[in-house]
C-alpha cells in the first residue's frame, strides 16, 4: 500500500492512495456505506459504473461477528468474494454508521461495547481481530475505546490508555501476509492533552495511517476543531487519516480543512431516507458573500441533521408538472433517465425504486462534492472553496421530492 | 402471417409449433416481442425495486402496469399530459394495462357489478363511484399502453349457479361498449376476455360472441382462483381450442413454471402473474427444482448459487449461505431474490420460445 500527498492547500492536501490490491484513487475521498458487505439500496452491479470514483466502501466487522455470516465470510474468502466487489476497496470501520450512538459506557481491558448485529454486546480484541482477518479489508481501523466527550476525566484517560494497548494488541494480531493496512485509533474525545497523548502514541506504531475516533458525537464544532488540528499535528504527513462519525458537507469541509484523506459518510442516505435530493452546486460561480470571513466554520445547528434545515421547498404547484430531472445537467443514472413527477410518484407509492434512484443520485453528487473539494485543493482554493460552500448553504441547498408536485 | 388490419396495432406470426404449441412473433408499436412470454406484474409500472436498466437486462419484454392504482396515483390526466405511462416510465418496451375491474373487485369495500359498471366506494373519500366500461378504455387510453384490457365482469371459478351465466353475457355486452369508447385502435391492441366459469357451454358462447368482434388479441380470464388443476387445464384447453390461430392467447393470473408450461403445451402465448416477486419478499427463489426457501436453516451453509443453472447477475455472484443472511436482515436481501425470480421467469419464457423453435418442446 502506498500513500503519497500531491498537493496542499493550507492543512488540506490530495493525496493519491495505492492500495495492494493495485487499486489506485485520489483522496480525500468518500467512502460508501455498505450493510453486511452490500449497498444499502443501490443494486450491486450498478456500483462500478455509479461514478468515476465510486470505488470505495466502508464495512462494519461487527456485523460478521456471529455465525452464520462470520463462517460464509471465511469460507467465501474474505468481504470483497462474499459480496462480489473485488475491484473495490472495503474499509473495516469499528463503528456502525447507521447504529446507534456511543455512549462512553464502561469497558474493561480486554474489549468495548459495540452495536453489532445481535444488539449492543461487549467485542472483544481476539474476536474483533479474527473477523478483520476472515475479511480481508484493504484497510482496517483498531479496535477503539471511543467515548464522547461529556465523560468524566479519568474515563477518558482509560479510553486514550485501553485504544493504545489494543492497537499494539490488534498489530500483534493481523495476518502477516496482509501487510500494513491497520489504521490506528486516536481517541481523547474531552482533554486536548489526552488527544495529543493519544496521538503521539499512535503516531509511534508501525500502522499504515490513523483514523480519528470520538467526533460526530454531539460536540461543539469550534472544540471538534481543535481536537482535529491537536490530533493532526502529532502524525506524520505521510501517512493517511480517516475520521469517522463526520459526514454532513460541513463536517466534511472541517475536516479536510484539517488535513483529513478519508471520510465513511451516511450523508447520501440520510437524505434518501427523507426523500430529499442533494441539489447544492459544486462550482464557485457565485461571488463570495463576505470576503473577510473568519476561518471558524459557520455554526452548524445541529451536527446529526444538518441536512433537513437546508430544505427547500420547490413545490411545483407553481410550476405545473415538473419534468426535469433531479439535478439538470447531472450525469447520474437517476437524473440521464428519470424526471422530478415520476421519483415523486414512485415515492407516494411507497415504491422501492425511489429509494434506489434517490441513493443513486445522491451518491453521485457527493462524490462529485469531494470531487471539488480535490480540484479546490490542487488549484489551491480550498478555504475560498470552503468558506463560497459554507456561505450559499443558508439558502437551501436540497429538494424535498416528497411534496407533491401536481397542482 | 397476417398482415395489420385496421383495427389492430400489431402483427402475430407464428414462427414454428409443436401439437398445439407455438412459438411466435408478437410486434408491438413499442416492441417486438417473442412468444411464450411471462409478463411482469409492476402495479405503479416498476417491478419491486428494479431499474429499467435491469428489466432490460433480465429481457423483460412486455411489463403489465395496474390501471386502478395507476388512475389513483399519478392519474390518468397526467399521464396523458406527459404523453403516456411509457414516457412518464422512460420504458422503451411494451406495456399492457389490465381494465380495473378485478383489482376493484378484490382490494375495495363494498364493491359491487351491476349493467352499468363496477360501482365501488372512492379509497379517498368513500364516496359511492363508478367504473363503466367507457370508463375503463377512456383511461387506459391515456395511460397508452401497447395492449389493453376489456371490461369485463369476472366471477371466482368457485361461484356457481345463474351468476356465471349473468357475467358471461354481461362480459360480451360490455365489449362492445370497450370497441366503442376506444379511442385509438391504431395504437392500443383492446383484447377481450373470455368468461364462463367452469361451464363449457358458457365459455363456447362466450368465445363465440369475441371471436365475432375480431379483436386484435385475446385473455383466458377468470381462472386461478381455487379451481382444481384438472378442471383449470380443461378450460384452457377449451378456450384455446376456440380462439383463432393467428392471434395470440393470454391466460390471466398465471406464475406457477409448472401451469405456464402446460398452457403453453395447449396453446396459450402469454402470462403474468404477481407470484415471482411476491414470493422473492418471503425469502423463496425460484429454481429449477421447485421452490427454494432461503429462510431455511439449512440454507446457513448452503455455499451453492441459488440455481446452478441459473446465469443471472445474482446467481453468478452469491450463495445461498449468504444471501440466507440477507433476506430477513436486509432491504437488499429480497431485492437480490427479486431479480433472481424474474430471471427464472424470463429464462423459462426464452426455453418455451426456442424449444418450440427448435422442435424439442417436450423436454
């Protein structure tokens, strides 16, 4: 696996990832989600062709805890066999990104309580590391002990102690022959300090990169900010992060802002599942509202739903049937076939296939965001990119394809 | 071969045959189809979850869209604003819409047949309505579909005594009133359909009376629905008998692989029924041994496709073990099985066609 930064702007950079696989793609990059091994909605043969870079997946291990999906995913011969997405990269995210929320419950030196696909248990580091290893990810994150931030001190302190004794515990672990590919934990979720502690701890292992844990999890967005940049600043510049738990176009935006290459992002279905349609324009055409904007990012109401105060309304009783497509001029398989009338029809019909034409082209635009969040970047804009994002959002940036459009 | 009279909008040749078998040639103004075929059923005009582009791949070629559900949800005016179900869709295919009256019939309280129509209580409002037979065509025409359905009024195979005979006739007074209010021969095929229960005398008047009206194509209807499997085929048997060679045959309600082959065997063309996908959402495949139910313990371990005869996108991918893993727990479970059936379906069509063709229908 080979990871190497092509370009810079301020603490953001593009970075080209090779993984052994000879899978090659350009970070920052998105990954998508799957359930046990596959899209949520999206038809698996319709993945490879969806977007030019839809090439990359997220995977929850501890959906492939229990038998019988642990004993078909070692006898299929890994997590690509079984879901037949060789080509793809599949990501082993701890964290289940459409669980529940983590709680900072206790946890004893041998494992963390993780949502799995029997309910809410205790995993263990043998257990985790021998379904990581029956996968076979590209690329895995370390069993964390992620808290948020509210939990008392010395919780923290044992969750920054019990991440690190697990990355060298999970290292010790995995298949030799797999090469490098763990991603350790940063944890330190209330304490600066901590999250410095964790870091430098991290940043001495032999891992391929590090993923930031303990975010999305309800904290101010001035603070997560600080944690990032804290964070970032003890790891090397070569190597990857991910952060998990940030998903929303702003979170995304801080976070690449602050150096992060990969981001597993429930955004897309979020907004599927609330039959809205992700409109928001990806170029700068529109000048800068306040050129002299500070760098804090805007105050984002509401980090878990974002998405939802940013509706607009574009009932088509004014407009008379609406055949346009989601997006004009969107090149997705939804929007080249299919009109705004019939995705609402579909929708009012409680027919699957809005969910799936929605997912598709939802995907597909916030591919083409971190698209332009990397163009920004090698052109040396992102802050421009990022502050023209932030500003234009105030005024709507997704369509309610529910409403119904017919006077 | 015949040639397109004025009042069809498609041509029927039959290409080859076997006994009473026949593998044809349907053309269609949207598209040329081969028969024996099995028609999906997509209620709204969309098969549970699949995209166009998957119907096409799985050769899907004629698709049956519900005009009850249609007329409630988009409506008939839109349709007909935006120029029909196969724009509205993008289904570059062909379509055929069913009259109305069965659903009706089944899914609405307090539904009713007189002369007039089916009167029924409106689902929104629960106002007394009516669907006559003008009612019928005038929206199936706006809907466009490439073959249209008659009003007609249809009795359980289990029903005895004067009702049968009553539906019978109401059935062939109510076509000509279907011939009258169509508006575009020319390019909506209506088909009639042939009622009379279990009654063989019944039926002969009945097939009479629509053979006399020279109808571009004709349905078997009122079967499926709880009638012995010996009494069902003897209909068949019956209706095709009495229908004209060169015109294709449609036996209503019909999925079971079993009950297709046999009425292809007496001389049926096409099918639809629900029961692929249907099934697909209770976690049972279709295959070549029968029924496969994916629900079962025994399927945990189970690391075959679902049908190893089966070239589909999902038997080529998964196995049973883990699609076992799917069905209950995932969306993407029954969506998978979906596509399977439907492939089952449309492969058992395409045997029929070239079997036929090639002069090995009995295997």
């Amino acid at each position: 696996m080979e990871f190497t930064v092509r370009a810079c702007s301020g603490h953001g950079r593009v970075g080209s990832l090779r993984l052994a696989s000879g899978l090659e793609f350009e970070t920052p990059s998105l990954l998508m989600i799957t359930r046990r091994g596959l899209p949520v909605v999206i038809p698996p043969e319709m993945l490879m062709d969806l977007h030019p870079d839809s090439r990359a997946c997220q995977f929850t291990p501890m959906h492939f805890l229990e038998d019988p999906l642990a004993a078909v995913v070692a006898k299929a011969g890994g997590v690509h066999k079984l879901a037949s997405l060789t080509g793809f990269a599949m990501v082993a995210v701890a964290r289940d990104s459409l669980g529940n929320e983590i709680a900072g419950e206790e946890a004893s030196n041998l494992g963390a309580s993780f949502e799995t696909s029997s309910g809410r248990r205790i995993v263990g580091l043998e257990k985790y590391m021998e379904v990581v290893n029956a996968c076979k990810p590209d690329l895995w994150v370390s069993l964390p002990d992620e808290v948020p931030h509210w939990v008392p001190e010395k919780r923290n302190r044992e969750s920054v102690d019990h991440t690190s004794q697990w990355l060298d515990h999970c290292l010790s672990l995995q298949h030799a022959e797999h090469g490098n590919r763990c991603l350790g934990v940063v944890v330190g979720a209330g304490s600066l300090e901590e999250r410095a502690r964790s870091a430098e701890q991290a940043a001495t292992r032999n891992v391929a990169g590090f993923s930031l844990a303990g975010f999305g999890l309800g904290e101010d967005v001035a603070q997560r900010g600080f944690h990032l940049e804290v964070a970032i600043a003890k790891l090397p510049n070569d190597k990857l992060r991910h952060v998990c738990g940030l998903g929303s176009p702003e979170e995304v935006l801080q976070a690449v802002g602050a150096g992060i290459d990969l981001l597993d992002s429930t955004y897309p279905y979020m907004l599927t599942k609330e039959c809205l349609a992700m409109t928001f324009p990806l170029k700068m055409e529109v000048p800068l509202r306040n050129a002299d904007r500070d760098m804090q990012p805007t105050p984002d109401h509401g980090v878990a739903s974002g998405f939802s105060l940013a509706k607009v309304n574009l009932r088509s009783a004014t407009y008379g049937i609406d055949e346009t497509p989601l997006v004009t001029g969107c090149k997705c398989y939804t929007c080249k076939r299919h009109t705004k009338v019939y995705i609402n029809q579909l929708l009012n019909s409680n027919e699957t296939l809005a969910q799936t034409l929605l997912e598709i082209h939802n995907t597909y635009h916030y591919l083409e965001f971190f698209k332009a969040i990397r163009e920004s970047i090698k052109a040396d804009k992102f802050h421009e990119f990022r502050t023209w994002f932030t500003s234009q959002r105030v005024f709507g940036m997704t369509y309610d394809v529910s409403e119904s459009f017919v006077a | 071969m015949l040639g397109i009279s004025p009042s069809m909008a498609l041509r029927f040749e039959v290409l080859a045959r076997h006994n009473r078998a026949r593998a044809s040639r349907l053309t269609l103004p949207h598209y040329e189809a081969l028969t024996p075929l099995f028609m999906p059923v997509g209620t709204q005009g969309t098969i549970k979850g699949l995209t166009n582009d998957q119907l096409e791949d799985l050769d899907c070629q004629i698709i049956l869209g519900n005009t009850y559900h249609l007329a409630l949800r988009p409506g008939a005016d839109l349709l007909d604003t935006i120029g029909g179900l196969h724009k509205f869709m993008n289904w570059p295919r062909a379509l055929l819409t069913d009259s109305g009256g069965f659903q009706m019939v089944s899914l609405l309280h307090l539904a009713d047949i007189t002369e007039e129509g089916v009167t029924f209580q409106s689902p929104v409002d629960g106002k007394p309505m009516l669907l006559t037979p003008e009612d019928s065509i005038q929206i199936q025409n706006k809907i466009g579909a490439d073959i249209i359905m008659a009003l007609d009024d249809v009795v359980k195979t289990t029903t005895t005594g004067p009702r049968v005979e009553e539906a019978m006739y109401r059935t062939l007074r109510w076509i000509d009133r279907c011939i009258a209010a169509h508006s575009r021969p020319h390019e909506q095929n209506l088909f009639g359909i042939v009622q009379g229960g279990l009654d063989p005398q019944l039926r002969d008047i009945c097939l009479e009376g629509l053979v006399a009206r020279n109808l571009p194509g004709y349905a078997i209807g009122g079967l499926a629905g709880g009638e012995g499997k010996d009494a069902f085929w003897r209909v068949v048997a019956q209706c095709t008998a009495g229908l004209p060679e060169d015109k294709p045959r449609y036996v209503m309600g019909i999925g079971f692989p079993l009950d297709i082959v046999v009425c292809t065997a007496l001389g049926a063309d096409m099918y639809d029924c629900v029961y692929p996908t249907r099934t697909a959402r209770f976690g049972s495949a279709l295959v070549s041994e029968g029924v496969l139910r994916l629900t079962h313990a025994a399927m945990a371990t189970d690391y075959r496709p679902l049908d190893s005869s089966c070239t589909c996108m999902v038997c080529k991918r998964y196995t049973r073990a883990y699609l076992h893993t799917l069905v209950t727990k995932e969306a993407m479970g029954s969506q998978l099985v979906s596509y399977h059936n439907i492939s089952h379906m449309m492969q058992l069509s395409r045997n029929l066609h070239s079997s036929i063709l090639e002069g090995r229908f009995p295997e």
